[in-house]
C-alpha cells in the first residue's frame, strides 16, 4: 500500500504521517524532512536548499531526483508519501519511479485547511529535537511542560521557515505549482478529501477509515 497526504504547508501532513505509522506500519517518506537533514548537515547543497526554502520556493528538479531516487532505494514500498509530490515535474519522477518497481499509489488523501488556521498551526509549531515528534503551541502542547510525549526528552526546536511572511511565500508556491498536481494524480489514483480544519485527533480517524480500506 501506498498513499499520498495532499495540503498546503501547515495542513498537518507530518503529525498524520506519524500516526499512521504507528497504527499501520507505513513508512512515511517527507521531501520536506529530507531537505531539511541536507541542511543541517551544512553542504554545499543544504545551503542552496536553505536560500530557496527561506523564500518560500521549492528545490529545484535535479536536487529533488537526487534526494527521492536515494530514499526510495531505501523504502520502496508500503510508504506514505507526506507532501509530496509538489509540481508536475515530481508526479513524473514519482509515478515513473514508482511504475518501475511494478508498485502503484493506492490513493491520495487531500487535507484542506482554511488559510487563518494554516497560519496559526506554522507559527505556534516547534518539534522535539530528539525523535521529531511534532507539536503546536495552540492547539496540540505536551502533555507535561517541557517533556516530549514520545521519548521524554526536553529539547525542542522550531523551524527557520515557520513564521508568516514565509508561509505567504510557500502558500503562493502551494497554490501555483503545488494545487495542479491533483489534476493528473485523480486521472490514476482515488482522491479523498478530509476537512482538515477539524482537530488533529478527528482528522486521524477519519484518515484512518480511509486507509484501512486498502489494508483488508
């Protein structure tokens, strides 16, 4: 089984990610996350994804082939696909890549959420920085202050991207490149549209029925 979580930056794509990870066993795959790991690690290519990320554009095609050719080797299955692809170039790289390993994507699961909330869930967002469990300021706090409910740890960190100049960046981006992949996704795969404005916890659930309809 392979899914794909369609929304704009703040929809909520990482937290379902994780959760259905731990319900079903998938293997979330994150563009975004694997961006972000090649800047940390400071290269050469992490400082040019770094200057495009911070204007609220994407990475460009040969770094993107790059990053998801070497991660699918790794996972080639049973993978849930968080935000990506994100433009027409990448539902090419996907669905070739995917179409030679005689594998398919089961569905896409879209997370609409208005823009007001959108904007709240980015600037009240911060991670733990020891096992990425991801949290928000307003609407989705550790249970202990402090304390990470995953791996107890007490370091936690923010994005540089999330605040809301960059957002507008990113949401301009999501509307323009990102919206149009759903056109040529529906023509092979089933679309499911959650309302995303809802809690994390009922978005989960209705996530969840969705999913367990390809795991019979």
């Amino acid at each position: 089984m392979n899914l794909i979580l369609f929304g704009a930056p703040g929809a909520g794509k990482g937290t379902q990610s994780q959760l259905l990870q731990q319900d079903f066993g998938l293997k979330p795959f994150s563009m975004g996350e694997c961006l972000r790991q090649e800047i940390d690690r400071k290269t050469e290519l992490g400082n040019k994804i770094k200057h495009l990320m911070d204007q609220g554009k994407l990475a460009d095609r040969d770094t993107v082939e790059q990053i998801f050719t070497r991660k699918l080797d790794e996972c080639p299955t049973n993978i849930i696909f968080d935000g990506f692809p994100r433009n027409l170039d990448q539902v090419n790289m996907l669905t070739n890549a995917i179409a030679s390993r005689g594998l398919k994507i089961d569905a896409v699961i879209v997370i609409n959420v208005t823009e007001d909330i959108l904007i709240k869930r980015i600037t009240g967002r911060y991670s733990c920085t020891s096992c990425g469990q991801i949290y928000n300021q307003y609407t989705h706090s550790t249970a202990v202050e402090n304390t990470c409910d995953n791996c107890q740890g007490h370091s936690f960190g923010r994005r540089s991207d999330d605040n809301v100049d960059t957002l507008k960046g990113r949401l301009k981006t999501f509307e323009s490149e990102t919206r149009p992949v759903l056109e040529v996704l529906e023509s092979n795969c089933k679309i499911v549209v959650i309302n995303g404005d809802q809690s994390f916890e009922d978005v989960h659930q209705q996530i969840k029925q969705v999913v367990r309809q390809f795991s019979l």
